[in-house]
C-alpha cells in the first residue's frame, strides 16, 4: 500500500475524517490518511467494522 495514495490538490488547513468500511490490517487507512496529512490537512479516521 506505500505510496499509492496521493491528493489531487493541496488541503491546507482542511479537517477531514477518513472513514474505512472495514478495518483489517490498517495498511489502506494508514497510507490514505498520510497522503492527505502530506497535502495539508487533518485527518481523523473511523472505521465501521473490524475483522
């Protein structure tokens, strides 16, 4: 998963929450919320389910 998020734009100052339909790993909410920490923003993360 390295890598393979990035943010069209830049997002200085924006507060986001990155919502993942299932957690398993952490690998995909990880590198997303990098990628937009990286353009600027906030993020906070939720999950719905565990498995």
């Amino acid at each position: 998963m390295q890598g393979r998020f990035t943010a069209c734009e830049p997002l200085p100052g924006r507060r986001l929450i990155l919502i993942d339909d299932v957690f398993t790993t952490g690998a995909t909410m990880d590198q997303a919320s990098i990628a937009l920490e990286h353009a600027g923003a906030q993020v906070r993360c939720a999950t719905v389910a565990r498995a």
